[in-house]
C-alpha cells in the first residue's frame, strides 16, 4: 500500500458521507482492509452505477480487497424487479458488465448472494434481525432503495439482509450509494445486536442525469443514461444532447462523468481543440477541470467531445463483448438492446 495518508486521500475522494472518518482511519493504519460493493441485478447497467465502481476501483488501486456481490436474491425481494426464473441470466449478465467496465488491474472478487445466503445460520440471523427491527425502522431503511408502490414483507426483509451481508462477507467496510444511506445506518445498529462487529460506511453521490436537475439517471427514463454497451454513435450522440450549461457546475452530468468515471479510472483527460480556440490541453486532475470550465476557459462542446471519446475508449471491451452476444440481451429483453 502506499503512504496512509494518500490511501486514505484516495479512499474518501468524491464520497459523500462515511461512517466514520476516525474508523476509516483506524482500519487504513491497521492495513488488510477489506470492502464489499452490492448491486441487485434489475435493470440494463448504465454509467449511473459508475460513480460507487469507481471507488472500487480506488480501493483496488490502494489495496483494499473489495467484493462484488450481484445480490440475485435481492433483485426478486424488491418486489419482483427481477423473477425467481430470471436471477441467473441476470446475475452473469451484471457481473459480465462489471467486469468489462473498467481496466482492472487486479479484478475485484465477485460473488452472489445466493452462494450463501440460503445457509441454516444467515436465515436464522434474517429471524433474529426480525425480532430487533421495526416495521418503521424497516421501512424508513428501505424507502429510497425498493420499490415500495404496496409493500411487500420481502422488501422489509430486503434491509436485515443487506446489514447481514457485512458480516457473511467478512469485510470492514461497506460501500453504497447515498440512497442507500438509512440501510447502512441500520447496518451499524442491527449487527452489534445480533453480536456482530459494525462495520465502515462509504457512502458515493448519485450520477447526475443526462437531462439534468429534476430527472434521475436511471435506466426507465431514456436519453437520461447510457449503457455500458452502447455503440460509438449512441455514446456521442447522448453526451452532444446532455444539459451542461457554460459556466455551471452543479447537477452538470458531463463533468459528473469526469470527476467519478473518468480522472479516478485514466487520471487525465486530453481536450483537443484547434489553435484559435485555445489549442489542446491536459487536464492531470478533476479539480483542474472544474475550475477552468467555471471560469469559462472550456467550452462545453469542447469538453463534450473529450468526454465522448473517452467513454468510447473506456466502454470498447464491453460494447465489442455484447455485439458479438447480442443473444443474451435478447434473452432478457427489449428494454436491454443498446
């Protein structure tokens, strides 16, 4: 590992919330820390999910030892998103995703919530986490992950189980999305109880729309994503249309781009323009970036572009994988087609 103060740096840049600082500390002196990212396989896998793998790339690139979990008996909990009949295709599907999204320089470990999760003793842990929580609780831990439309007991369950997760990966630390920030809240009361240690939360911003403020990146809502195997053309043509008014860094999704996929995955990004318009660039860091497209000095056509040739280098391996197995996208359905 390098210098603690750089592990640490690089471990808390672009998070939202952790909790703790001073444990996340603690563990970083300690060394042979360990992580675990979980994502229910549902949806197509857009760029939305890249603001929290980015960071699993920067606890691969520290050495931290993360886990992916395709939590398949999650994405049937929460209220049937994904069939029983379909978590297979669906878990290879995501973990294929991931797996091609960035160059990984040592992969991260993937496993699935079902390799252990029907075990005698997690479903004896699920009761007795039951009789320690709340219908409340459980609901206010769920509201802003599970659908919720008439809720169902499994998407009660959905937030014990998430808690248990910790302590059945055996890892230190937890990393989600800001949405997920009341289940690792719970995470923390529920396991002591149950006379498990709490765990290090790490908590990653939402990415911003394609459409901007008001409409969520999400995989529902086109033109507001793009898809991991998006072709070269869908790719430029989305990024050309983003919101990403001059001047305005706030809820801008192009630089959201920059700052979560981009700079933590290729630490740079080149802006190529002719002579008269300033000439090319490098940009070595995000905050470089930001500050000259707020001054005005970086045209947003300017670094739309970049941004456009970049994602279409990064996403290559997958958009070339799922051209030549289009076969599984079919398979899971229309809403899946690049």
């Amino acid at each position: 590992m390098v210098e603690n103060m750089n592990v640490f740096e690089t471990v808390k840049r672009n998070t939202l919330e952790i909790l703790t600082d001073d444990e996340l500390e603690a563990l970083l002196e300690r060394g042979s820390v360990s992580a675990y990212y979980g994502t229910a396989p549902t949806g197509p896998v857009h760029i939305g999910y890249f603001a929290t793998l980015g960071k699993v790339f920067d606890f691969q690139s520290v050495g931290i030892k993360t886990k992916i979990l395709i939590a398949d008996i999650h994405a049937a909990l929460d209220d049937l998103k994904t069939k029983w009949e379909e978590i297979d295709l669906k878990a290879e599907y995501y973990q294929k995703c991931f797996e091609l999204a960035f160059p990984w320089k040592s992969k991260p470990e993937f496993v699935r919530g079902s390799s252990y999760q029907y075990n005698t003793k997690y479903y004896r842990d699920i009761l007795r986490g039951a009789t320690m929580t709340t219908v409340k609780r459980a609901t206010r831990a769920a509201s802003e992950v599970t659908r919720m439309r008439n809720p169902k007991v499994s998407e009660l369950i959905y937030p014990i189980m998430q808690a248990l997760d910790e302590e059945y990966l055996n890892v230190d630390i937890q990393l989600g999305g800001i949405d997920q920030r009341h289940i690792l809240a719970l995470a923390r009361e529920l396991l002591p109880q149950l006379g498990y240690m709490k765990r290090v939360e790490v908590m990653m911003p939402l990415m911003p729309s394609l459409k901007g403020p008001g409409t969520k990146m999400s995989a529902s809502i086109p033109e507001s994503h793009i898809k991991v195997y998006d072709s070269e053309d869908a790719i430029k043509r989305k990024i050309r249309k983003a919101y990403c008014p001059e001047g305005i860094a706030e809820e801008n999704p192009i630089l959201g781009i920059c700052k979560f996929i981009i700079f933590p995955v290729t630490s740079n990004l080149l802006i190529t323009r002719p002579d008269k318009f300033g000439g090319d660039v490098l940009f070595n860091n995000y905050e470089e970036l930001e500050k000259a497209f707020i001054e005005k000095h970086l045209h947003p056509a300017d670094l739309k572009s970049a941004v456009a040739d970049s994602l279409v280098k990064l996403l290559k391996p997958a958009r070339e994988y799922f051209e030549s197995n289009v076969d599984i996208l079919n398979q899971l359905g229309k809403e899946f087609l690049p």
